[in-house]
C-alpha cells in the first residue's frame, strides 16, 4: 500500500482529484451547448423559445446559486471532503434525470439537481485545494479546478459524435455520460485526507499535523515546514477564538466586509467577462455570425475548437500563475478580453440582419466577406484564450485565500453564490439580448470587462507568495502597495505570536 499513500499524500494528486468536481460542470456545459444545436433536440423539445431555453439553461445555475450559499455550512459541519462526497450523489441523481427525460419539467428537475452539486463543488473544491497547498503553488493547485471544468472539450466532442445517432439517444447519451466523474469522486474521495486547517479549527491539532507531515513533510512531524504551519495555524485560530467569533455577522464587521465585497464583485465579474455565456451559446452565436453555413456538423466543429482553446490555455495559468502574481494577470486578461469583445461587435455591426425562418432568429448576412467572418471567430478565439489564462483560474483561487479560517467556508459560500446567482441572470436573458441587440450584446460585455480592470487596479491587494495565515496582515495595507515578506512576517510575529521565542520559526524551502 505504500504506493497508494504516497498517491493521495502529493499535494498535486489530491488538487487534482478534487478538480473532478470542475469536470462534472464541464461536462454539463458541453453537452448543453452542443445539445440545444442540434434538431434531434429540438424536436424532442419542440424548438424552445429562446424564453423557455434561457429557462432550461437557466435552472441549471439556479440550482448552482443555492448549492453554493449553503455549502458553508456542510463544508464547516462535516469536513470540506464529506460535502464534496454528498454532492456528488446529488450530481448523478441529476444526471440520471436529464438523460431520462420525457419532456421540460423532468429536464429542468434533472439540471436544478445538477446546479445544487455544482453549486457546492464549485464552492468547496477552491476552498479545500487552497487549505492543504502550500503558498508557493496555492495559486497553481486551485487552477488545476479551472482546468478541469475547461475539459469540457472531451464532453462536447461525446456531443459532437452523438450528434449523428438519428434519435434522442443524440442527447440521452451525453447527458447519462456526465455521472461518470461523480462516481469517481465518490469512490475515489474516501483515500484522500481532510483539510488540515478544518481538523485543527475543530480542535483536532495532532490530526491536523500528521496530514501536513504527510502533504508537506514527507511524512515527517519535525519537519520545518510542518512546525511553521502548524505554529501559524494554532496561533491564528486561538487570537480569532480569543478576539472574534464564527457568526455570519462577522462577515459584515469593518476590514471584513471589505474582502466579502472583493470576493463577491471578484465572482460576479468573472460572469460578466461574458465567458460562461459564450459557451454555453457559441452554437448559437456562430449561427447568427452565420459561421458554418446550414450544415449543423460544421458549427458544432467551429464550436468545438472554442473548448480545445480553452482547454490548452489554462495549462500556462497552472505553471505560471504563481510567478505572474494576481494582480497584474486580473489587469491584463480584463482587458485583452476587452479589446476582442469590441472588435467581434464591430465586425458584426458592419452586416444585415434579418429573420431565419427554419431557427426564428436572427442572422447577419456580411455580405459573403469570409474574412470578416473568420475575424470574428479568431477574436472569439483569442477573447476565450485570454480569459482561460487570466480569470478563469483567478476567479477561483483569490476567494478562495483571502478570507481568516474562523469565516472562510462561509464567506467563500457568499462569493460563489453571487457567481451563480449572475450566472442564471445571464443564461435566462442572453438569448433574448442575443436578438434584441445582437451585436451590441458583445460591445456589453466589452464594457465589462473594462471596468473590471479598473476595480482590479484600484482595489485588490496582491496576495501572491503569502500564507492563508498572513492575508490579515496583507489586508491591513493599501491594496496597491507591494508589500514584501519580511514587512508581513515581522507583523505577523508581533500581531499573532509575540510570545513566540525568537529564531523558533525557520525558514522554509521553496517548493515548486
């Protein structure tokens, strides 16, 4: 067995695992959007309305906006990896549901089902990657849940295949499929071990520091790096047990509801760089560009090289995110993806619209010039490059470590709720905007993804290189001031262990 122990005792294998959670939303995703192109759907549903379809999108991140604002409570009760378990059951009970389904009321229970897994997942997975990684590759670890969710282009291929089985096995199939990594998760979580910060929270300190020796050490307890982090963790939870509490009305205290509004506006802008909607309606949108022409196996193809995009750009996130720092990679994405955004609005401005009668919506004829079409599919292309590279990690991995332990889980629930919550405005009403201002839906977002930057550059401190334990101290600073580690160390010590002997807290490596 000492293969398998040293398996589920590497820090990558056990971010990695828990990432299955990011595969079942991609998996969703997927086959969503391929799903709702194709007639075989269509007819089954007897062609939604782009209402009724932003409904059925829709009820998928309803369902994602409640599982995330009351996964703190489960992630704090039971353990960050018991919650994970439980939502993967959910996760194929809603699987089974949608492949199953006779008609909209049993496909949208299916999809609220899925969204309450979802919804926890994406919630607890950042969180338990950011608790047991070590600071110098948090950042990496908690991308690796990006990633995941970006494999999506494996499920849209299942898609692309299942498209030419004439019958309503076209969409039974790819939605039975996406119970598989659930069942993973669910069998595989049991080997994995609990968040060391939630054991010792729960006062479980010589547990908490067997698995940072396993994680961190090499399996030894005297290890430097062991004795630091435990030291930390013990100190900070015994000053927030002396000086603060565990209510949720500690997120609204000064200093607090500053990074509660840092996570939240994070979330909510992530949604509005306009990527979750660009693919789950990238079939729909190369439509109307009229990319593709009549055939449907050709705008799926356009489409499915949206999802390989997506896929290999995260991989530069994962292996450099924590040398680029968050701050500077949150400013350049934002606008890059800005840049693209305007550029597909004023290709499509240039173009005739007009009424589909084999779809009902609209199109845009321009005028047979392929270069403004295949303009508009590389500046999609590069707008979703840049976003795989920036903010999609990123959305995930800065919530995820500037919250204290005492408010983490619950704080952490609050911002990925609000993602969710944007998430189902956007996917209910994007499809009416998609034909009521069609190209100015892209000129929107735009605009965005402009503001965004200006908020990253005004108000978020870079948390780059700092412990879980340090970001009180790196929040009590002006966000745009580089702070270096001696100046936190040094307030550290004063603030939390000033009856700590000097020189009892050594150095570590830097691991990579």
């Amino acid at each position: 067995m000492g293969w398998l122990n040293r398996f589920t005792t590497n820090v990558y294998a056990i971010g990695s695992f828990a990432a299955l959670a990011g595969i079942m939303f991609g998996f969703d995703i997927g086959s969503n959007s391929g799903v709702i192109g194709t007639y075989q759907y269509q007819e089954f549903f007897d062609r939604p309305t782009p209402l009724l379809q932003g409904g059925i999108n829709g009820a998928l991140s309803a369902g994602c906006f409640v599982g995330a604002l009351i996964a703190g409570f489960p992630a704090d009760r039971y353990s960050r990896k018991y919650t994970l378990m439980g939502a993967s059951v959910l996760f194929v009970i809603g699987s089974v549901f949608q492949a199953a389904a006779n008609g909209v009321p049993l496909l949208c229970v299916g999809r609220v089902i899925n969204g309450l897994s979802v919804g926890i997942t994406s919630m607890v997975v950042p969180l338990y990657q950011s608790e047991i990684s070590p600071k110098e590759i948090r950042g990496r670890i908690v991308a690796i849940q990006q990633w995941s969710i970006t494999c999506v282009v494996f499920r849209f291929w299942i898609q692309y295949g299942c498209q030419f089985i004439d019958s309503t096995a076209a969409w039974r199939i790819p939605w039975g499929v996406q119970a598989v990594p659930a069942l993973i998760l669910l069998s595989g979580m049991w080997a994995f071990p609990k968040s060391p910060r939630w054991l010792a929270d729960k006062g479980r300190i010589e547990e908490a520091r067997r698995v940072l020796a396993d994680i961190h050490g090499g399996g030894d307890m005297n290890h430097p790096r062991v004795q630091m982090e435990i030291q930390e963790i013990e100190a900070v939870i015994k000053f927030d047990r002396d000086e603060a509490s565990h209510r949720y009305s500690d997120l609204l205290k000064p200093g607090m509801a500053y990074r509660v509004s840092l996570g939240v506006c994070l979330q909510i802008w992530q949604q509005l760089t306009g990527m979750n909607i660009i693919m789950f309606y990238v079939v729909f949108m190369f439509q109307q560009a009229g990319i593709g022409g009549d055939e449907q196996h050709a705008t799926l193809l356009a489409s499915g090289m949206n999802y390989v995009v997506n896929t290999v750009m995260t991989v530069p996130a994962i292996l450099w995110v924590d040398k680029w720092g968050r701050r500077p990679t949150m400013i350049a994405g934002a606008s890059c993806m800005s840049a693209f955004l305007w550029v597909v609005g004023a290709i499509l401005a240039t173009g005739t619209y007009s009424i589909n009668p084999a779809t009902g919506r609209y199109v845009v004829d321009l005028g047979g010039n392929t270069a403004k079409a295949n303009a508009v599919v590389a500046m999609v292309y590069m707008f979703v490059a840049s976003f795989a590279t920036t903010w999609g990690p990123l959305g995930w991995i800065y919530p995820a470590e500037i919250f204290p332990l005492r408010v983490r889980a619950m704080a952490v629930s609050l911002s990925t709720a609000s993602n969710w919550l944007f998430n189902w405005v956007l996917s209910f009403i994007v499809p009416i905007l998609m034909e009521e201002i069609r190209y100015g839906l892209y000129m929107l977002f735009a605009g965005f993804n402009l503001l965004m930057a200006i908020h990253v550059a005004i108000a978020y401190p870079e948390t780059k290189g700092f412990t879980l334990e340090e970001m009180d101290i790196v929040f009590s600073h002006s966000p745009r001031k580089k702070l270096s580690k001696e100046v936190v160390e040094r307030e550290m010590m004063e603030k939390y262990m000033s009856g700590t002997p000097a020189g009892s807290i050594e150095k570590t490596e830097q691991i990579v």
